[in-house]
C-alpha cells in the first residue's frame, strides 16, 4: 500500500490548540513536530479522517510496512507469548475491576476479547476494521461491532471496564471517544489506556544519540498510522482534558513478539558496534533493562487506569 498518497488534513496540537511547533522529522512524506507550548509530538499532516477504512484494511494486517506483518499467524506461530501477555492483562484486571462487564475499543481481531471471555469476563468489542471485526464476530462467535464507539449502539452506563489498548495514538477526535467512554462505564467503571512511549523514551534518546542525531528525529513506528507520540505526561494531559482522573500507573515493555518474528541482527562490519549489539541483544543486557526499567516506571509502554473525572466541567 502507498501510504503517502492517503488524502490529507492539516492539524495543530489537540492537547494545548498551539500551531507553533518544531519539526523533528520527516517520514514518508509525513511531517513529525513537536509542539513548542506543550510538548505533544504529533502528525501535523495526517491521512484524513474518511480513509480509516481504507487504512486499516488487508494490508495494515499483512504487509508489516506500517501496520503488522502476519496478524493471525505471528498470533497462531507465538502464541504460548501472546497467552503470557494476556494472562498478565488478566491479573491486573481481576485487581483492579469491581465488575467484569467489558468493552475493548479497538479489538482487531478479538483475541484478547477471547482469551478474556474463556475466563468468565463479559466481553464486547468495537473496531473499525471491517476485515478483522468480521473475523472476531465469525470465526471467533464474539459480539463485536463494525464502526467507531460514537456510531455503535451501546447502552450507557453498561461496562465496568473499557479497554484502550493501543488505540488512543490512532484516533483523530480522541476528546470526543473519551467522553463517549465516560457514557458506557457503570458508576465504579474504568478506563485501561495503554500507549507506547515514542521518540524520547531512554532506549530511543540512546539510540539517537549512538546515530549522532537529535533525540526525538529518529523514525516512529507505524507512521501514519500513528498520529500522536506520547510520552507519559502528554497522554495523562491527554486523560485529564478528556475529563478523567487516573488512579494507578504501570510500566510494561513492547517488543517481545517483535523480537522474535525479526530478531536484532549484529553489525559484523562495524566491530565496535557489533560488540555493542551483541552484549546488548544476544546477553541478556536488554532484557536486564527492561526488567529494571519496568520496576521503576521506565518501560517503553504507558498504562494508565482512570475515572471520570467528577470535577469534569468540559462538557
């Protein structure tokens, strides 16, 4: 797919409303900036908001160019790490929820939703995606709907948790689907966001700097499928202007199915850097990071758990 040529709009910074902005990068044609009141990096052209279908089509799912490369096998060929994953998922949830009611936004193709349902959680899902809504309703018997949370017919108040899981860097009006979320949760309902950490998380300033370039320049995953790179004080902006209040923060780490469908390979040329690499990927010294860093909040993946906000004006 030519993700360039996706119709485009122009946007300045959802968070403050700022158009002064800085670029850091340019990818494929799409301008990344970071914006110069706030510090929200963003696209600041984007593919219009009517080619979401088109986006997240056969070749989002397969091609592994912006979206995933294999969806359903890298799950069926790694799935003894997706259920690792999953089950992680579980337990925070059982720790954290008053109801097991559950609506994931974003579902794809409802492989969580499924694992969530075999434990006795009552699940529902939304995705744009007509390709894997339809697989999740078919193959997989689950109640998923086709559209976006605004379109879909939902009764208020009716979940005690909703899912964002790497959802809220994709979504062109995230204000108006997080007050649509405040509708769909029961009185004592949550909210779970979960975002990667992009461009000035400490593995990617290394990496940056190792590349004798700025931090922040390097290329962000899944341009332009990804319209904002958060850091853990822009998405809780984010949260809080959308009218919630976070209670409780996690630290995970991306990486571990990417690892290995595509493992790191070592530069054999450069013999420093492949000693570098070699001790980094093949020793355990990343892992030992990852391990530390999600210890002290540091991982490449942001949680939040948050309510609605009863001091809430905005609307």
């Amino acid at each position: 797919m030519d993700w360039s040529s996706f119709p485009r709009e122009k946007t300045d910074c959802i968070l403050c409303g700022s158009s002064s902005r800085c670029l850091l990068s340019v990818h494929n044609t799409w301008p990344v900036v970071r914006c110069r009141e706030c510090g929200l990096v963003y696209l600041s052209e984007r593919p219009a908001e009517k080619t979401l279908i088109d986006m997240y089509s056969k070749s989002y799912y397969e091609d592994g160019d912006v979206g995933y490369k294999g969806y359903i096998r890298t799950f069926e060929k790694y799935n003894d790490t997706f259920m690792k994953i999953f089950a992680r998922r579980h337990r925070d949830l059982l720790h954290r929820a008053r109801g097991k009611r559950l609506l994931e936004i974003g579902c794809a193709y409802g492989f969580l939703l499924d694992y969530l349902r075999e434990r006795e959680w009552k699940v529902t899902g939304v995705e744009i995606s007509p390709l894997s809504s339809a697989f999740a309703r078919n193959e997989l018997g689950l109640d998923v709907h086709t559209g976006s949370v605004e379109s879909v017919d939902l009764e208020e108040h009716s979940f005690d948790v909703v899912l964002l899981l790497d959802v809220l860097e994709h979504l062109h009006k995230p204000f108006d689907i997080l007050h649509r979320i405040k509708e769909l949760l029961s009185p004592e309902g949550i909210l779970v966001v979960q975002c990667p950490w992009e461009l000035y998380h400490w593995e990617e300033i290394a990496e940056a700097l190792l590349k004798n370039m700025k931090p922040g320049t390097i290329e962000p995953d899944s341009v332009p499928a990804h319209l904002y790179f958060f850091q853990p004080r822009t998405l809780e902006a984010v949260l809080e202007k959308g009218g919630f209040r976070i209670f409780a923060k996690q630290s995970g780490n991306y990486g571990s199915i990417r690892r290995q469908v595509d493992p790191p390979s070592i530069n054999m040329s450069n013999p420093v850097k492949g000693f570098f690499q070699f001790v980094y990927f093949r020793l355990g010294l990343q892992r030992f990071l990852y391990a530390a860093s999600r210890l002290m909040r540091l991982g490449n993946g942001i949680i939040r758990y948050a309510v609605p906000d009863s001091e809430d004006t905005t609307r």
